[in-house]
C-alpha cells in the first residue's frame, strides 16, 4: 500500500508541474523562458549525440597509441659501419 501512495504524490507533483508550465507560458515574459527550455533540451540532445560518438572515438586513439607504442619498442636495424678506405702506405725517404 505505501508503493500506491508514493506514485500518487509523485503523479501529483508531476501534475502539479505540468500544470505551472502551461501557466508560464500565459504570464509575460514566461514564453521567452519556455523556448529557452526548448532549445535548451535541443541543445543537449545534440550534445549527448556527440558524447556518444566520443567512445569510439577515444577506443581508435587507445589502438593507435598501443600500436605507436609497439613500434617505438622495437629497436632500429643496426648499420653497419662505414668501411674507411685504405690509405696507402708511402715509401720511406
């Protein structure tokens, strides 16, 4: 019974904001607030869109740094040294 009695309070309160929104939109200047809520949830639906892209993103950036850093950690082929040509020895004087 305690369930039945909280989700009536909760439709209240539901009922009872609803019911203050559509009133602030009759009081002046109360429309210019309800668009600014509006393009506000706009704006988050948006921003949440791209949030969701930056996962995948942030998985392709962890790949690239892993294969980054396996390539540093291979050691570079070792040249050989340049051979130094033979200089001629000169006859004594």
């Amino acid at each position: 019974m305690a369930k039945t009695g909280t989700t009536t309070k909760q439709n209240d309160i539901f009922a009872r904001v609803t019911e203050a929104l559509n009133k602030l939109s009759d009081v002046p200047g109360g429309s210019r607030v309800v668009d600014m809520m509006n393009e506000s949830k706009a704006r988050l639906d948006e921003m949440q869109k791209k949030l969701r892209g930056l996962d995948a993103l942030e998985q392709r950036v962890a790949a690239l740094e892993q294969q980054l850093g396996t390539t540093a950690k291979k050691p570079a082929a070792k040249k050989p040294a340049a051979s130094k040509p033979a200089t001629p020895k000169q006859p004594p004087a």
